[in-house]
C-alpha cells in the first residue's frame, strides 16, 4: 500500500500550472509544456524501500516555463 501511495505521489508531478506570462499578448508563442513521459510503473518493491523515478518536463514553446504550483492526486 506505501509503494502505491509512493508511486502516486511521484506521479503527481505531471499536474502543474503553468504560467504563459505575457508571450500572447506580443504575439510571440506561449511556452508549451511537454511531458515525453507521463506515468511509469514501479516493478514489484518491497516495503520500505525507497523508490525514485524522475519525469521529464520540457519547454517546447519559445517562452519561459514557469512552474507555479504541484499538487498531488
């Protein structure tokens, strides 16, 4: 039950807000947040282990890409 509480909250991560800034208003393209990976499946683990697993968050708008806020599910 841990691990399945550990791997949500890992995953968690791909729910952001996002902050486009000013970029529509100049006509310019906003920043586009892209996730190559959204969900990963931890291989059976065994209680008290700790697990990690990092996703990738890439910008593929021409704006920054400001993180404002990461809630968990």
């Amino acid at each position: 039950m841990r691990t399945r509480f550990a791997a949500s909250l890992v995953l968690a991560v791909v729910f952001l807000a996002v902050a486009p800034a000013h970029a529509a208003e100049e006509g310019q393209s906003a920043p586009d947040a892209y996730f190559p990976e959204t969900s990963y499946e931890f291989s059976p683990v065994v209680e008290g282990s700790v697990v990690v697993h990092e996703f990738v968050i890439k910008n593929r708008g021409t704006q920054p890409l400001a993180i404002l806020d990461v809630k968990s599910t």
